[in-house]
C-alpha cells in the first residue's frame, strides 16, 4: 500500500510551514532543540495531511501532553485543537473485541485447538496478546482500540510513516545538493524538481493552510 | 468505519490482514502462504520501530542541514520555492 502523492504534497508543505514557524532556520537553539522542532513539524505535518484517523488523533493527543508542545500546535491547529476531546465511550467495544480478536485468530492461525474457548481468558498471556499490547503502545491512540480497529489503523499509521521517511529523505537529499552546488557553478535541478513536482498541484490546499495562518505575523526565512 | 454495522466479514479481516501483510518488507521474500498471528504482530512492531528510528536520525541530519541556513542560503530559497509552488 502507497501513500497518496496528495498525501505527501500536503505532508511537505505543512512541515516545511512547521520549521518555519518554530523558527529552525534561525540558526537559535541548541542542536537538541532544533531536532526536536523539526520532529514536532514532522509528525504535526503528517497528522494534519492525513485528516481524521484515530491514530492522528492519538498523536496530536500525545504530543499535546507536552507543556513545550502546546505553543506549536494552537499555532498550527487554531481552533480544532482547542476543541475539546470527544468522550469515548468505549464499554461497548470490549464484547466485540472479544469476538474480533477470536476471529482474527480463527484467520490467521495455523493452530485452530485454542480457538473454541468462550471468552478471552486463553489469550491473556500468549504470545499474540502480548505482541498486540506492543503494538498497542506504537501506534498513537493504539490502548482505546479493539482488534480490528488496531490492525486497520495500523496499516494506515504504518502507509504514513514510510511516506514521512521518504519525503523527509528527498528533503535532506535536495538540501544538500545545494549546500554542494553553493561552492561551484554547477547546477543540479534534479532533487529539486522532484521535489517540486510533488508539490506541483498545491494550491487547492494552500488557500486552507493560508486562511489558518492569516492573522498571525508572518516570519521571513 | 462507522456505517458498517456491527458486524465486520471475515473477508475484512482477510483484507486487512493481507494488505499488513503486503505492507512489510520481508513480505516479498516470503510465499503466499498464511503467516501466523504472532509473527505477523512482531514483524509489524519491528517495522515501525524501524520507520521511527529513521525519522528519528532525518530530524537529526535535517537539523544539522539548517544550522547553516541564513536567509540568502540556497537551502532557504529551495524552501521558499517549495511554499511558494
């Protein structure tokens, strides 16, 4: 499964505004902090593309917890982040867990004999239910979820992630072909153009990002 | 996933568990036989710790990129031009 280029258009814009906005280019800062912003940027950047899924929800969430954080994301967010959190009323969701874990087993086991058991004492302790509480704690958002919810936000996490590291991959590609090219004449356009091309159709969404952003101070690079 | 009802086929579960199972890098290495619950679980956890650990050292070299970065640099031009397109 392959992210969108929408995706990743929208990804790189919204982080690109991101490191702006927390002033990384400045040269201010320790090392530390600076790494830190851009993976702020990064991760804000890849939620915000993505739209609503539980696991971006899960990790705006996360990253609201930190005090240091917060500043950012009002910023970025605006009002969606000052909403507050839906409540999740999750008692429902346990019965059918039961029944979906089961049947996931059921799928995917080669060993059928510990399937028959009525309720979900048998998969406390094995090795699947550990795995799936590690699973659980990567994936943001992860400890509300039932099985089918996990596996499904999962995959959409996981399509995501690969798209960041890639995109974040031709970024650092193209600047530093430019950090080279600045000592001689030579030009290299083609990181560059990549990456523009990939940007190429984003005006439908600038108008969003530019209304969000409007009445704030515009920083210059 | 509102909408579907209360009750999820076996076949989006098969779905689902194929398309993970796609999604892995050792998945091509492997035939298309099932793979069993556990060992899809950890190859799937390994896969994403791995994803983090590389945006993890990118945010690293990104930062060390832009310290450098004034506002006449080429690096600060390309990223204007990228807003800017």
């Amino acid at each position: 499964m392959q992210a969108t280029k929408s995706f990743e258009q929208a990804f790189l814009k919204q982080m690109l505004l991101g490191i702006q906005l927390s002033a990384v280019s400045h040269g201010s800062g320790s090392l530390q902090e600076r790494k830190s912003a851009i993976k702020l940027s990064a991760d804000v950047a890849m939620a915000v593309a993505r739209g609503s899924k539980k696991w971006t929800r899960g990790l705006i969430a996360s990253l609201s917890k930190e005090e240091h954080n917060r500043s950012f994301l009002q910023f970025v967010l605006g009002k969606e982040f000052e909403r507050p959190a839906k409540i999740c009323h999750s008692s429902w969701k346990i019965p059918r867990s039961k029944n979906i874990v089961r049947r996931s087993l059921r799928f995917l086991s080669k060993r059928k004999s510990n399937i028959r058991a009525p309720n979900s004492s048998v998969l406390a302790g094995t090795l699947v239910e550990k795995r799936t509480q590690v699973l659980k704690r990567l994936v943001p958002g992860g400890q509300s979820m039932d099985a089918f919810s996990l596996l499904d936000e999962t995959l959409d996490y996981a399509t995501c992630l690969r798209a960041q590291v890639d995109v974040m991959q031709k970024l650092m590609t193209t600047l530093e072909a430019s950090k080279h090219r600045a000592d001689s004449d030579a030009q290299r356009p083609k990181e560059k153009f990549h990456l523009l091309a990939m940007v190429g159709s984003w005006y439908s969404t600038r108008k969003g990002l530019r209304k969000r952003l409007s009445k704030r101070p515009k920083l210059t690079l | 996933m509102s909408g579907r009802g209360s009750r999820i086929t076996d076949e989006e579960i098969n779905e689902l568990v194929s398309k993970l199972q796609s999604l892995l890098p050792e998945s091509r290495r492997r035939n298309t036989g099932r793979v069993s619950a556990s060992k899809l679980l950890k190859e799937t956890c390994s896969y994403i710790k791995s994803l983090h650990r590389e945006v993890d050292d990118l945010s690293d070299r990104l930062s060390g990129l832009m310290v450098t970065m004034d506002s006449n640099s080429p690096q600060a031009e390309i990223i204007r031009s990228l807003l800017r397109s």
